[in-house]
C-alpha cells in the first residue's frame, strides 16, 4: 500500500522544509509550491523521493509531479507543513508563458506522458497477471483449465480486455491530464475502434474523412496516437467552448469536437504510427546493410520504443513477410532474444533495486509477466518509460546482444514470441544458432541487469 504520509515527508524535507513554502496547492498530477528560496530546493533529492515521478520549475512555482494519487500525497503535506488545503487547479491554466525551447518541449511531453500513462498502470498490471493465470493453468500449460473451457474463455477475456481496449483507457486518462472531456475522448476512441473502421483496415480498402484520404489500421492495443488525440480534443473542445454561446454550449461543442476531431484522429495523429513505422522500417534495413551487425543491433535497441510508440507494426509484418518466405529470418528478428531478456533484467533489477513496497510489487509484477507469459507493456510503461535511464539501460543491453546476434549472423525459424521461451525460436538453425542465441539473451540481460544494480533509479527506503 503506497505511503503517502512518508512521500510527502521526503517531498518537504527535499524543497527546504514547510518554512521554505509560502504557498501550497496541486493539480491533477503535481504538487505546486511557491518556495522563498530557490537555492534551498535539492531537486534531486526530490527526484528520489518513493512516489515521485518528476519535478521542474515553472516560473516561480516548483511543480512535483505524483500521478494520480497527488491528492493524497496533497492531504499528507498539509497536513505536514500545516498548510491550508485549496481546491485543484486547472494545470492547464498556468499563468506564465515560457518562451518554446526544444528542452522546455522534451519536459512537457514527458509531463503529458506521464501523466497519461501512471494512471493506466493498475489495468495494465492486472491483465498482465491474469494472462498468466492463462498461460500457467490453460491448456499450453498445467492443463487444469480445458480448451473450450467457460472458465479458460473468462480468463482470456478478462486477460485482453485491457490491452485490446487500451485506447478507451488512454483516452480518458489523457482527458484527465490534458483537462479534456473524457466521455468524449472516450467517444473518438470508440469511433476509431468501430467494428467498421477495423474491418476497413482489415480489408485493406480506401477511406475518406470529408474527401481526406484516410490510411485504414487497426487501433487495438495502440497507445500513443490516442495520447496525442487526448491533446488535440483537449484544444478543439476548449475552443469551442470559448467561442459558442452558453446557450447553444451542451448541443454545438459535443457534436462539433466530433466532427472536427474526426479527420484528426483518422487521418493524422491516429495513422502516424504506421505510417511513420513504414518510413522507420525502411531505413533501418538500408542501415544493416551499410553497418552490418551494428545495424541488428540498432534494430534490437529500438524495438522498445517501437513498441511504446505503435511503429512496430509494419516493422514486425516485414519481418514476417521473410520467415513466411524463406523460412528464417536474420534482420528484424534475429535481436529479439535480446530485445526480450533486456526487459526481463529491466524488471527484477527493478525490482531488487526498490526500496519502496510498491516499487518492489511493479518489478515483480514487470519481470512475472514479461518472462512467463511475453506481455511487455507493464515493464514498457509502468518502468522504462516513466523512468528514461531505465529505458537507456534496456535499449543498451538490447544493443549489445544484437551486435552479437549480428556478428553471429543468427536467425529465427519460429513465429516470435517474447517470454524466456524465445530461445527455442532459433533451433531450427542447429545448435551453433540457439547457443549464439542464448548468449545474445544472457549478454543483454548482463548489461541491463548491471547497468540497473550500479546506475538506475535511486529509491530511497521507506
């Protein structure tokens, strides 16, 4: 059970003490302090602090960014520094305008990120832990549940909800952070995951929004378009409401937020991933062939945030494309096992690297899920992304095993998956393949694991 009263100890004591704050208030992911002394802040200190996800300045105002539990972290440093409690600000609402700066827009991206994806992450976690259940007692399993099985379908089911449907869970923990409607974010997202839309993208057919050539995908278990479109019916929906009359508000913003947002969300921001996913596929083949193994390597190390981003589509059906062709694949495929064991060690480093009991409870369930059963998103984003030198230690230990795989010249002769199982996709090329295989896994999940044990997150103990 998360500490909010220790979180917010470890916050005051960070910022210089309740004497240094002249004022107190939050939004819905930050605490907000007006301190006397900037120099009095340890901003790394707060960094480390269990519960904390962030921090910056915002002119005068120095912004701790919690997540979701920023109320209950609020109540305890009130109740600390003996503060006067306010009432949630609209963090949207901030009154100084920064000049735009490419480290101004890196920080408001994480911010947007963060506070998009830390919300989702107990629905992430549990279907992750029920596809488990799947996998260790379904039929590829113990057995104990049969094929067919009403039991093995309800755990299937309550296993994929989460990852299929994650767009509508997006969308309104984007409304939430970017201050949007969340019944109608959650709206754009159901149009997009209409059966329709999903046929027409099966089908390969043409679409068009108002006569704007649409590129038809699937939008099931896809995760950033639906953040960006969060943030662009955000806008359109506060423009709206400027600018039409209280009367006529509850029937003009609803519908036309709609209308506008739909060849926003089909044609742009919601296809960009795929598109930008083919452009990204191309180059890193023409890398190969120009770096060689090093070109596996860089292939191996982005395929996390391929993932993240939604650009790993097109990427994984080329890849497919050649196992289905020539029976083996060396290029896209042949870091996976790295790729795979980065993340396992991303996870128990993690986890053994924690302090804090839920830390702790994030890693184990991270490193269970991605080893067992292959399901990445709880180690993606629960650890890699909210934590980006625990991403570089992933991606760099992905790197090393796939300069390896490539100077080994592996390949996959197995339909990928990703659990600890990964290994067996390469016997197909004899022994001399899986053993360079397992050695990719074991010098990725070195790298990663020390990397994490020597460098990683700071988590003080609790």
């Amino acid at each position: 059970m998360a500490d909010y009263a220790e979180t917010a100890k470890g916050v005051l004591a960070a910022i210089g003490g309740a004497g240094n704050v002249t004022h107190a208030t939050h939004c819905v992911t930050r605490l907000r302090f007006n301190v006397r002394d900037k120099e009095q802040v340890d901003r790394e200190a707060v960094k480390d602090v269990p519960g904390v996800l962030g921090e910056q300045f915002s002119g005068e105002q120095y912004q701790v960014i919690i997540g979701a539990t920023v109320a209950k972290v609020y109540e305890e440093v009130c109740a600390q520094g003996g503060f006067q409690q306010q009432a949630a600000i609209d963090e949207n609402l901030d009154g100084e305008k920064k000049p735009v700066s490419l480290r101004r827009l890196g920080s408001e991206i994480l911010d947007g990120l963060s506070g998009t994806l830390v919300p989702m992450l107990p629905a992430i976690v549990a279907a992750g832990l029920l596809k488990l259940v799947v996998s260790l007692f379904g039929p590829a399993g113990m057995g104990l549940m049969s094929e067919g099985s009403d039991l093995l379908t309800l755990f299937t089911v309550l296993g994929d909800a989460a990852f299929y449907f994650l767009p509508m869970i997006v969308a309104y923990t984007g409304a939430q952070k970017f201050g949007g409607n969340p019944v109608l974010t959650i709206t754009i997202a159901a149009i997009m995951m209409h059966p329709t839309i999903a046929g027409l993208a099966a089908e390969g057919a043409q679409f068009t929004v108002y006569g704007i050539p649409a590129i038809m995908v699937s939008y099931a278990n896809s995760v950033f378009p639906m953040v960006m479109i969060a943030w662009a019916e955000s806008k359109v929906e506060k423009f709206l409401t400027k600018v039409v009359p209280d009367m006529a508000n509850l029937l003009v913003v609803p519908l036309f937020t709609i209308l506008i947002m739909a060849p926003i969300a089909l044609c742009a921001f919601g296809p960009l991933g795929s598109v930008l996913g083919v452009v990204l596929e191309n180059f890193l083949l023409g890398f190969k062939q120009v770096f060689g193994p090093v070109g596996i390597g860089l292939i191996s190390a982005m395929f996390t945030p391929l993932i993240a981003t939604g650009m790993h589509t097109p990427i994984i059906l080329s890849g497919f494309a050649t196992l289905a062709e020539q029976g083996s694949e060396g290029v896209i495929f042949a870091g996976g096992v790295a790729m795979t064991f980065s993340c396992i060690a991303a996870g128990l480093g993690y986890m053994l690297k924690a302090k804090d009991t839920n830390d702790r409870e994030l890693g184990l369930s991270c490193f269970t899920t991605q080893t067992l059963v292959g399901i990445g998103e709880p180690t993606i984003f629960g650890i890699l992304l909210p934590n980006p030198k625990m991403l570089g230690f992933q991606m760099a230990g992905a790197f090393a095993g796939g300069v390896y795989a490539g100077i080994m010249n592996v390949a996959i002769f197995a339909p990928l998956v990703s659990n600890v199982t990964c290994v067996l996709e390469y016997a197909g090329g004899g022994t001399v393949n899986l053993v360079n295989a397992v050695i990719s896994g074991l010098i990725a999940f070195a790298v990663t694991f020390v990397l994490t044990m020597v460098f990683g997150p700071k988590m003080a103990q609790k």
